[in-house]
C-alpha cells in the first residue's frame, strides 16, 4: 500500500492564483486526525476548522455514530424483508457528515443512493430515507425543504445536474454552491467527465465530491485509474485536493476551502476522499467473493468513528455521559427510523400516476384512465374512481 493511501503525507505548496490547498494535482492525503486519534498540526488547513470548539467535535462524534446505526438498522430492515435493498456506507461516515457539516444552508447537494450520511446532516425525514427502498415511491423528500436533491440512482448522473445548477446560481449572482457526491467507479462515466467539462469552462460554483471507497461493486479502482483519481479532475483544469476521508476534521477543511473557493468565483474544485466501504455495494452484493480480508482488516484499523473517539479520549472528553447521549441519540434514530419503516402505508396502486407532470397531461390522464377500469374488471375499488390530486 502506498503511504498517501495510508492517510500519511502532507500537502504540494499552495499554487499561484489558487486557494489554500488547492492544486493542479492531488498527489498527498490531507490529515489532520491519525488513525490512532492524535491530533497533528497541519498550517495550511488547521485554520479551516480552528472554530471547532469541544463541544462541536463532540456533535460530530454523535453524528458518525447515529450516520452508522442508520446504516446497520436499514441493512437489518432488508435482512428481515422490510426493505427490498439498502446499499450500506459503514466506514464511510467521515467523509459524509464531513462534508454535509461544512455546507451552508442554501448550499445545494446532488448526490448518490449513498449518501444517507449527507441527507441526514441536511436534516431529512429519517423516514423519507427508506421510501424508495421499501418500493413505497419513485423518490424519498421534497428536494426544497432541505435543499437537497433525492438519490440518484444512474451512475454519475448527479454531476451534470449539479452543475447545470451551479450555472444557474452563477446567473442569479448568488454565492451558493452545488455540490456532488459520487463514487470512485463514477470517474470512469462519461456524465461525470462531461459535467466537469462544463463546470471547468464556465468556470461554475460547483465542489465534485468523490469518496473513493476502493471499489465500484466488484471492480477495484486500481484497475478503472492508474493515477490517483483528483489528478483526473486537472485534465480538466479543475484543481484538485486528496484528503483522508476517514479524518473528519481533514473533509470539513477540505470541503470548506473548496466552498470558499466556489463563494469568491473561483469556479470548480474537485475533492478525492480516500476512504473504504466496508460493507457490501449494496445489500444484494457479497464483497467476500471479490475483496481479500485482510485488506478488509488494514482498513478496519482506520475506522473514521474510532478514530474521532480517540481524539476525544486524548482530549479528555470522553466521558461516561457522552458516551450514554451518544448511544442514546443512536437509539432513538435507529427507533425512528425502524417505526417510519413499518408503519408506512401501502400506496394505492394509482399512486403511480401521482406528481409524474406538475399540471394535468392528456395523455397521462388516458393511460389513468384505461389502469382504473383494468383494476375495476378485477373488482378492485381503487379502480372505480380515480383519486384527487393524480398529477
């Protein structure tokens, strides 16, 4: 393994023109939290996440461990046939809650089926999260009330959205950001390469977020990339940062730096975040056909959520109580979560035709026509009279 892909190395000097950290090639891993939980002085992005008092990094503990009981929750919802397929972020929660805590409010996110993590630091309906994956609607939450937009199930798709956005945000004069998550596999889409195209030559506000878990479903990135993947990003004249997405402190540094970056019309930045799932692709994968455990092993070692406790106990701020809140707050999304699973309605089988068209359609309301009186000749009531509000 080599040693930026370890989470050891520095940083290439700030180049001209640029913003803190931000190069024409990522070669080195930003840290700032060893795996063993040391704290280590880094002048370039210290600065970035000096305001993270105590009592801040203590929040960011609780975020990753209720990020991760949300994951193991809906992983055994879909074990016990409550979910159709989840598809799991264990080991991925710095990276995530990161990122998702550096974001400003009217920042907008387009992401993955991953990202869970994000959505639930954007603050989302723990509920809303697992709509698609228990076959209850075609999308989770209203993009507007979080400022986030739901899942995106084709591979990379979200990259051209977000910064067909960004465009949007550079005509309305505002310093808000798009910002995209995607996984390693997703470098090798024409979507992404296209989007960045773009976001380099119009020079728009959008941050590209990769968390390069090391593999796309079977598929290890050695084998897609034969040069670390933010150097891609320089192709495209699109400076680039490689942080350790496993050090939470590093991803939020990282992150903001590119958003401030984005804020004073710097135009795009691309973010690698060295991390690993540690889990299945998604919960109909099996990784032990293709991943050597002990590779599985090394990474374990370097458990984002172990990592920020050892911190804590460094500082001494692992106390007792925090430790209960923590599990508690745990708990209580985990319950939350399990209930708004169980509990949700079946939807009515011409809910399919619901918000497909924002006004009323002509040929849309013949296809709901023609489905009401096919549902009728089965004696089916929910065919005999067509529900209000179908559009």
């Amino acid at each position: 393994m080599s040693t930026d892909e370890t989470g050891h190395g520095g940083t290439n000097a700030e180049g001209p023109g640029n913003s803190a950290g931000i190069h024409g090639s990522g070669r080195y891993l930003i840290q700032l939290v060893t795996p063993a939980g040391e704290r280590i002085s880094h002048p370039e992005f210290d600065p970035w996440v000096q305001d993270i008092s105590d009592e801040q990094l203590c929040s960011l503990y609780e975020d990753m461990a209720a990020v991760r009981r949300i994951d193991v929750e809906a992983t055994a919802l879909q074990r016990q046939g409550e979910l159709a397929l989840w598809p799991p972020l264990l080991g991925q929660e710095a990276s995530q809650v990161g990122a998702g805590r550096a974001l400003r409010e009217d920042d907008f996110v387009f992401s993955s089926y991953r990202e869970n993590g994000v959505a639930y630091c954007r603050g989302v309906d723990l509920t809303d999260i697992i709509r698609v994956w228990r076959g209850n609607a075609s999308s989770g939450w209203d993009p507007y009330t979080i400022n986030m937009a739901t899942p995106q199930i084709i591979i990379g798709a979200q990259t051209l959205h977000a910064t067909g956005y960004a465009m949007g945000i550079q005509n309305d004069g505002a310093d808000s950001v798009a910002v995209t998550f995607f996984g390693d596999g997703a470098t090798s889409e024409g979507d992404v390469n296209e989007a960045m195209v773009f976001a380099a030559s119009f020079q728009a506000p959008v941050v590209f977020f990769c968390q390069n878990n090391h593999w796309a479903i079977s598929e290890p990135v050695r084998l897609q990339s034969h040069i670390q993947l933010a150097d891609r990003a320089t192709g495209f004249g699109i400076p680039s940062l490689r942080v350790d997405g496993n050090d939470v402190l590093a991803v939020m540094a990282a992150t903001r730096v590119a958003l401030d970056r984005a804020r004073r019309g710097g135009g795009p930045t691309f973010i690698e975040a060295v991390t690993y799932r540690m889990g299945p692709h998604t919960t109909a994968d099996d990784p032990t056909r293709y991943r050597d455990a002990n590779e599985l092993e090394d990474w374990a070692a370097k458990d984002p959520i172990a990592r920020v406790k050892s911190l804590l106990e460094r500082k001494g701020l692992l106390t007792e109580n925090l430790q209960q809140h923590v599990q508690d707050k745990a708990d209580a999304v985990a319950r939350e979560m399990r209930a708004g699973c169980t509990n949700m309605p079946d939807p009515e089988p011409l809910d399919i035709f619901k918000h497909v068209y924002s006004s009323p359609n002509s040929w849309l309301d013949r296809q709901q026509d023609h489905y009401s009186r096919y549902l009728a000749s089965f004696g089916d009531p929910a065919g005999a009279n067509s529900p209000e509000g179908a559009h």
